[in-house]
C-alpha cells in the first residue's frame, strides 16, 4: 500500500517535470530558431570548450581534469540545444 502510494507520486512528479521541461524548451524556441542568434550563441560555445580543453590538456590535478570534462560534456549538451527544442 505505502509502496503504491510512492510509486504514484514519483509518477506524478515525472510528469510535471516533464511538462515543465517542455514548457521552457518551447519559450527557447525564438533564441534556437534565430540563425544570428544562435550562430553567435554557438561560436561562443565552441571557444569556451577550447578553453576546456587547454585547461584539460595542461592539468596534472585529477579533480581539474574531471571538471573541464565534466565542463566539455555540458558544453557539448547545450550545442545540442537547437535540436532539442525543435525534436530533431
């Protein structure tokens, strides 16, 4: 009983997540679908993970290479953006 009952929130809780995220992916649609906008947004996606990448490249501290990695990926996430909130 109790575990139905959990279950059925963490239901519940998913969906509005869900319907949040979608939501905000919808009000992104104007700044992906701006060509200029995000062509700029872009290119300064791609110097911050070059800056990742020097900073990842130089290390010789374990916890700073995790985190430009960690930076990398994120970066990478939010190239993908434009597809995302198209649902490409």
């Amino acid at each position: 009983m109790v575990l139905d009952r959990l279950r059925c929130r963490v239901n519940r809780d998913l969906v509005v997540m869900h319907k949040d995220k979608e939501q905000i992916l919808s009000k992104l649609k104007p700044v992906v679908n701006n060509n200029r906008q995000w062509e700029a947004f872009s290119s300064y996606i791609d110097v911050l993970i070059e800056q990742q990448h020097k900073a990842l490249e130089q290390s010789d501290n374990n916890i700073l290479m995790h985190r430009s990695q960690g930076a990398i990926a994120t970066l990478r996430k939010l190239k993908m953006l434009r597809e995302e909130v198209n649902g490409i």
